[in-house]
C-alpha cells in the first residue's frame, strides 16, 4: 500500500483519488479551497442556485466507468441524469434560428434544411462525417492512452481533406473548415460556436476541433439534475465511501524532491506530507520557480505558450416567473461580427458583442417556485490574474459590468420578457475563478494538429513520482476529458509503465 497525496480537488483529482484507494493505496487529498470540485461550483442566492461551470455533460460514459470500477454502481444510481432534447437552439444575426435534436444526425440535417434551406443538411451532414474520420483517428491515442515521449505523431491534424477540385488542400482551421466546406456563414456560426464554449478561437484552432460537434452530436448532450454541482457531490462521496481523505483550506505551497524523486509536500502553513506518489491536480508554483518543470511560467501551465488564454464570464439572472413551455435548454446567440469576436480575443480585449450561451434548466431544485434561474457564458481573454487590488477583471469595475450588459442583452433573443421578468443579477469573470482555482483560464480539451501546439502536459511529469491529472493535463479540460486523466494517473500509478491507457 502506497501513500499518495493529491494536490487539489477538482474533478479529475477525485476520479484518480477515488481509483488509487480502490486498489488498496492510502490516499489523501489537499484542497487550497474551502470545498470540492474544482471548477464545477454553485453560486446560491435567495433560493436561486446556477452552475459556475460546465452546465451540460458529453459523453456520460467516462463517469460510468468511474462509478461502476469504484463501487459497482451506476451512474444513474448516483446521480440523476436526463437527456437534454432538444440538443440546442442557434439564434443567427440575420434573425433566422434553428432547433437541433440531440444526439440524432438525420434529425440535425431535417432541421438543418428546414430551417437554413436546402442542402444545409447535407453539407452539414458531410462535414459530420469527415470529423468523424478525425475522431476515428486521433481517439485512442489522444484520449485514451498516457501522452507518449514523442508527441510528433500529434503535430499533424487528422480532418481530412476534400477529394477533387480546388479544395484538395487540407482546411488549416476551424473557421476555414467554415468558410470552404460549410459555405454558409451561419452553419460556420455553428461550427465555430462549439470551440468558442471550450475557449478555442475558431480563427485559430486547427481543423481538428471538428471532432467537438461531432462528440456532441453523436453521444449527445446530458444535465444532472440539481445542477452539474450535484455530480462533484457525487463523485466526492464515492471518494469519502473509499476512504479517501480530504484537507480542506490547506494550500500545497511545494513538491519535495530527494535524490531526483518526489517524497511528499510542503504546506503553507509549514507542515509536510510524505508520499511516496504526488499527484498534482494544481498548478505548484514552486515547480516552476525552482524550474523542476519545463513550462515557464503557472500562468502557462501545463499548456504551451502558443495555446490561446481565455477564461469565461458568467453571468447569473434571478428572473420573475416561471420558463415558458417549450423553452430550450440552451441557447446559443451568435455574435454579429465573428471576425471581430475572434480578432479581439488574439488580441486580449473584449469585443462589442461576444457570442453568449444562454441555459435554462427547467430544474425546481434550483429556484424557487415560479421563478427562473438562467445562466449567460461567454468566452473572453482570461487576462493575468496576478492583481492585488481589489478591482474586478478586467479593469474597473463598470467595464465588467457593461459586458454583462452586453451579454444580457443578447440572452433577450433566447428568454422572452427577460428585462421585465429581472430580478437581480451577479456576474462572474476569471477573477472569481483565480480565487476559485488558483487561475483565470478554463482549460480545453486536447487538440491534434496545430503542430502539437495544444497538447496538454503529459500524465507523468519529469519528476519520478510526480503526476498530473485534471484539466490543466493530458487529456485536457471539460468534464468527461478531466475524468480520463483521473483513470489515466491511476492506471499509470497502479500498473507503472506497462500501462498502455483505459479500456
């Protein structure tokens, strides 16, 4: 029986906590915060409640298998997951909108012509299916498997190129998949909204960001009622019920390293821990003072430097009344300048009029009777979030304050009467997630392509007995990513370097 600390406990530190101690390790787990989770957190006011993370899951199936291989249960038995249909609405600038189903490719191409005209569907359809030849060939390796020393099998993009004509030339991009193949700026709207709601800006993104609205439409999309905070809930008591153990409001402050090997950490407070296993689901800003790790900077952990910052702002609405029949469950309202939205993002700044997802859970546990809790996201330059000062991101206060107008005025083409029905709001911007994380950025999902230029850091670090897991490592952040790296360090730690990736 080894003893393993973990460092954080964000959602793939817990997967891997709760693994470790199934196969028979003393585990324990130290959380800077005075909570679980990571970033799957709850904001709660006058018996209104909403999600300050992810708000939907894809592809339920890593955390059945986290639940089943910790305890034989079910996923559905500990938590209660429905099945969000329709998938989305896209409300487009031109003031046509689309209702997609979930998890139904010949239903997305009806929509899709209905409501776009014909032959949308199937150019739609055809893109589908050449993202799919991307997630055929990149799954396993990227997903599935530890992050090999040679990663050059990576650097090159998996989407295919068209057969024939002029288009024979691989799309380099997102936004040119959009332009060359979709041939419609409102279809490009939808592809590129996917990898905006990850952080990635379609102008840059390779083409293999293709595979994120193929996951989605193909395993479809998943709310646990109670808010995505009750699966953190979830997956904290499977943690308890393993014996893991939890330190809450105890900060790691550094790794101990003798003879080339990691033998336990350092608290703030000045007490150590030994281990004979550190796994790191946190930035430790000592790894990178004392330059152990070769990553320069915690604001660049674990992703290189040429990988986009960007963080999210949330904006919660406690609004009078009860959703309308039929209302979606989310709505996504595209920005009326992409080009702008993606310029201003390369650049640091905010644009005018950013493109916002708008969440609506008909859900009783988080409001009270005859209200609506509603959330608006939308994906902004994650800034430094090194300040001292108590000014709010990304400035003085009235600048974070006139986003959410802007933001809020957008969600009106998704919520009827919403000024009317206000009652209050609170807005959120990666200054609450450093307090809540310990950085302004919210991790996205690995990506092939790009040169290997958004490649998470690998599972195994350079440090013997040192390991990452969580969104800020291989193989990337979202729910579903970070719960494979959990199964990926506990794999890796339990069978060492035969381990060849999860099952």
């Amino acid at each position: 029986m080894a003893r393993i600390v973990v460092i954080g406990a964000g959602m793939g530190a817990m997967a891997a906590a709760a693994r470790l101690a199934v196969a028979g390790h003393r585990v324990t787990v130290y959380e800077r915060a005075d909570t679980y989770g990571g970033a799957v957190r709850r904001f709660e006011r006058d018996g209104f409640a909403f999600d300050t993370g992810p708000g939907l899951l894809h592809l339920p199936a890593v955390w059945r298998d986290f639940f089943v291989k910790t305890g034989k249960e079910p996923l559905e038995k500990c938590v209660e997951l429905v099945q969000v249909d329709p998938a989305s609405r896209h409300v487009f600038p031109d003031g046509t909108a689309v209702t997609l189903p979930n998890a139904s490719r010949a239903g997305v191409v009806s929509a899709l012509d209905e409501a776009l005209g014909a032959g949308a569907g199937e150019r739609w359809g055809d893109f589908l299916g050449r993202a799919r030849d991307a997630w055929d060939r990149s799954r396993r390796p990227l997903l599935e498997e530890p992050l090999p020393a040679d990663t050059s099998l990576f650097a090159r993009d998996p989407y295919p190129a068209l057969k024939g004509g002029l288009l024979r030339r691989p799309a380099r991009t997102l936004a040119e998949v959009g332009r060359r193949e979709l041939r419609d700026p409102r279809l490009a709207a939808l592809l590129e909204s996917h990898a905006l709601a990850y952080g990635f800006d379609p102008a840059t993104a390779p083409a293999s960001a293709a595979v994120l609205p193929y996951m989605e439409q193909t395993f479809g999309s998943w709310y646990v009622r109670g808010g995505m905070r009750a699966l953190a809930d979830a997956v904290h008591e499977r943690c308890l019920a393993r014996k893991v153990e939890f330190v809450l409001g105890a900060e790691v402050t550094d790794v101990r390293i003798e003879d080339g090997r990691a033998v336990g950490v350092v608290l703030a407070d000045g007490r150590t821990a030994e281990a004979d296993h550190v796994v790191a689901g946190a930035p430790v800003p000592a790894l990178y003072r004392d330059q152990v790790l070769p990553w320069g900077s915690q604001d660049e952990w674990p992703h290189h430097q040429s990988a986009l910052r960007t963080g999210r702002v949330t904006v919660c609405l406690a609004l009078r009344g009860a959703r309308e029949e039929g209302a979606a469950h989310r709505t996504v309202v595209h920005a009326p300048d992409r080009a702008g939205e993606s310029a201003a993002l390369a650049a640091g700044r905010l644009c005018e009029r950013p493109t916002v997802v708008v969440l609506r859970p008909d859900d009783e546990r988080l409001r009270p009777a005859g209200h609506e809790a509603v959330t608006v996201t939308a994906t902004v330059p994650a800034g430094a979030g090194d300040r001292t000062s108590d000014d709010p991101w990304p400035g003085e206060a009235t600048d974070a304050q006139a986003f959410a107008d802007r933001m809020t005025a957008a969600a009106e083409a998704a919520v009827p009467g919403l000024r009317e029905r206000l009652l209050w709001r609170q807005v959120r911007t990666p200054d609450d997630t450093v307090r809540e994380t310990g950085s302004p950025r919210v991790p996205g999902p690995a990506l092939a392509g790009a040169g290997g230029a958004l490649l998470p850091a690998a599972n195994v670090s350079p440090v013997p007995g040192v390991y990452f897991a969580g969104g800020w490592s291989h193989p990337g952040g979202g729910l579903a990513h970070s719960g494979m790296s959990g199964a990926l360090v506990a794999g890796l730690i339990v069978e060492g370097a035969d381990f060849r990736g999860s099952q």
